[in-house]
C-alpha cells in the first residue's frame, strides 16, 4: 500500500510538472554520536509538532540464520514483549499505552528493529523501557509456550493459506540458490515446530547487544537532550563480541530457473526475478539508481510501459507489476509479475513474449528524455512526500545504517537519482536482464493440475 500511495503522490506531481529542484527535501539538522559501548545514535530534528519518533534497530534478521534454525529473529522480535528486569509480560505496552504512544516492531531477512511515537517529553519512558529489554530479556518458557503457538497461526495465516503468498515464499527459495534471503523471515513451520526458547536465548546473547545496534530519533529533539538520554539509560549496558555477519551475496549468473506450482487461485500468474545487486554490493551505484527508475518506468502508474502498452494496449495482461528493493544488506532481485488477460485467451507464453519485448526495448532504444524525466520526477516526488512522516524518516535512516550504508544517503538520494542518463537506463538493462539471471514461476490454479 505504501508503494502505491508513493506512486499516486509521484503522479500528481508528476502531471503538474513541477520542477524537480522545486520538489526537492530540505536538508533536516542530522548528527550522530556513539557511545562507549558502541551503541550508534542518529538524531535528526523536525520541530514541526512535539512528537518524536525513537526506533532501535539490531543488525539480525532471516539472513543470518541458517538451515534447521529458521524463524528466530522474528520469534525474539515476539518474545521482547514477554518481561524483562523491570517490567513483567505485556507491562511495557500498557506504560506506552497509558501514555498515549504508538509502538510496535518488524523483522526483515536484514533487521530487527523497534519504535515508539510519543509526545517528546515521553521520551525517557521508551529509552527506560527499550535499554532494559535490550539489557536484562527474560524470555518466560511458558510466555515462548503461547507464543510460538501464535507465531505459527501467524504463519498459516499470511503463507500457508494464502496461495500467492506461499507461491512467492517457493520462488524466493530458489532465486535466492546461494545467499540466506531464500530464507523466510517467518521461517519455515518445521523449524517453529522444534524451535526450543533456549535457542532463542542463544540467539539474543548473540546479537542484542548495543555494538549491533542502531538508536535513531526524529522529532522535536535536540541532540545534547538525546546525547544525555542515550548515555543514561544505554550507557551502562556491556557491549559484546558477535558473530560473523557476511553479506549475502548471490551467484552473478545462476542460470535461467523455473518453479510451476499448482495453487488454491482462479487465474494464473507469472513471477519473473532477475538477480542483481543492492546498492551495499553493486560496483557501479548508478546503475542501482538506473534500476529503480526502470521498476517506475515499466509501473510507475496509469502511463507506464506494463499498463499502458500490455494491459490497455494489446489486452495481454489484466496485471502487471515490477518492484526493485535497492536497501539490501546483500544481492537483491528485480521482479516482475503479470496476470494473462483470459478473457482474450491470453497464455503465460503469450505474457512471457510481451514482457521480453518490453525488456529487450530498453536494451536497444533509450527512453527518450522527456519520459525518462517524467519517470523520474514520480519517484523524487514521492520520495519527498514519504520524508514528510517523521516515522519514515526514522526508518530510513535505520534500514540505510542498519544494510551497512549511511544515513547520508537519505539527503543525497535525490542529486543521485537526478544523474542517470538514458544510456544508463539502456545500460542496466542489457547488464541485468538476461537469462543467466533469471527465476520463474508459473502459478496455476489447482483445477489444471492434471493437465
């Protein structure tokens, strides 16, 4: 939803042609600090209303976990609600609660992050709280009993009965042959099934520690408070060795792969994903850049490529899509996805040879320069409007530290995505999207599994 949202932002923007430069972010005070004990701050001030936004992030996610022992960081990310030294299960969100603040968490194959929203004068209520968990976890066996149980529901919920999903968590496993992003962040129900509250133990002595860690705080703040607040509350925590972290890097040409899976859906469906580097692995940073402008120009809204000339124009497709994640700790993938128009009697065949078309275009004519504007235009718009939200700001600043770039990125990204040239765009192309890196899946409705 947030990605449409941005793309509709970027539309209307877009068709009001507005300059670029008249659209772009002011440059938000920003400063950072560690403390002794290795603990990273980051401190951006917005003195626009008086809220503030504290996340914590640790550097653990579905990546760094190995086979047999899926799903931990996101069943720690649970089991930090469960009590710690000062407070006992669920009190810490009943004191936010009472307070008026907003919290939650989420884990990813890269992160484990943490946040509140609250009136800024609440500020050392979160810290209190978030230093202590970080410090003195309790993990109750009989709290890991419950919820293990939940994480499972949880699992069946938003996988297993869901075909797409769980059609796209068997494609991800096999685009990703070499590095840990073929793990699901969830995990795989096997593994909850012997999950055992010591590993979880293990796995938090392991990376909860403020040397693997990110505090980031946006808001109506400044920097000496913060600087105060981190080292009274943080301070005092022992930082640790942790394990090695590799980068999870992926094979350059795999070779072209192909998953057929027969589902609980009415129409069939396509995924095509193409294996190429983040912007932490790539050599060249610009053709990242090239790449996310490409993901607007084939989806960008009502006049890109995959609807205006697949879906409206030759009736191919009743949906396409394409999305590119540029902020991995590793290698990414960029995918495709398209549903046959049936009511023409259009086959997956059929879609496959359209969207090569519209690839190999972009390796043999540039787009012009008035649409590759346009384009980019939509994404710096929406950009900009997504760094209104304190609550993105934060975030990404955490997912930008947290991969292994910087913080700084967030006030260069918009020059950099200014700089790609139509011959960078036709670049990327014929780089990344070849056969030797390509997965697909073919998604079929169960009815035609015999055929």
């Amino acid at each position: 939803m947030k990605a449409l949202a941005r793309r509709a932002a970027g539309l209307l923007l877009g068709t009001l042609c507005l300059p670029l430069a008249a659209i772009a972010a002011d440059t938000q005070p920003t400063h950072e600090f560690t403390l002794d004990n290795g603990l990273k701050v980051v401190v951006r001030e917005d003195h626009r209303a008086p809220v503030v936004v504290s996340q914590i992030w640790y550097k653990v996610g579905s990546s760094y976990e190995t086979p047999g022992q899926t799903g931990l960081s996101h069943a720690l990310e649970h089991m930090m609600f469960k009590g710690s030294a000062k407070v006992g299960p669920g009190e810490g969100s009943r004191i936010l609660r009472d307070l008026g603040a907003e919290e939650n968490a989420f884990t990813s194959d890269d992160y484990t992050a943490y946040y509140q929203v609250l009136a800024r004068d609440r500020l050392p209520v979160a810290f209190e709280l978030e230093a202590d968990r970080m410090a003195s976890l309790r993990l109750p066996p009989e709290e890991f009993a419950r919820e293990i149980e939940v994480i499972k529901e949880e699992r069946r919920l938003r996988t297993d009965d869901k075909p797409n999903a769980k059609a796209f968590e068997l494609f991800s496993a096999m685009a990703y042959p070499a590095s840990g992003y073929h793990t699901p962040t969830i995990g795989w129900m096997a593994d909850l099934e012997r999950m055992k509250v010591e590993e979880l133990r293990h796995w938090y002595e392991a990376w909860y520690t403020p040397n693997n860690a990110t505090l980031v705080v946006v808001g109506d703040v400044t920097v000496d408070e913060v600087k105060g607040l981190a080292q009274k509350y943080f301070g005092a925590i022992p930082k640790r060795d942790t394990p090695p972290a590799k980068l999870p890097l992926e094979l350059a040409e795999p070779g072209q792969r192909q998953l057929t899976l027969h589902v609980a859906t009415q129409l069939p469906s396509l995924i095509y994903g193409f294996n190429v580097p983040g912007l932490a692995t790539a050599q060249n940073p610009r053709s990242v850049h090239a790449l996310r402008l490409i993901s607007a120009l084939l989806d960008g809204g009502y006049s890109a490529r995959l609807p205006s000339r697949l879906e409206r124009g030759q009736e191919l497709v009743a949906g396409a899509s394409s999305g590119y994640n540029a902020f991995t700790r590793g290698d990414s993938l960029f995918l495709i996805s398209a549903t046959p128009n049936v009511q023409q009697h259009k086959t997956l065949a059929d879609v496959e040879k359209g969207l090569w078309e519209q690839l190999d275009e972009l390796k043999t004519t540039p787009p012009s320069a008035a649409e590759l504007e346009r384009v980019r235009a939509q994404v710096i718009a929406g950009l900009v409007y997504d760094r209104d939200s304190i609550s993105s700001q934060a975030t990404t600043i955490g997912q930008l530290e947290t991969v292994g770039l910087s913080w700084k990125l967030i006030d260069r990204e918009l020059d950099e995505l200014k700089q790609v040239t139509p011959k960078d765009i036709q670049d990327a192309a014929r780089t990344y999207f070849t056969r030797e890196r390509l997965s697909v899946a073919h998604v079929l409705p169960e009815e035609s599994a015999h055929e």
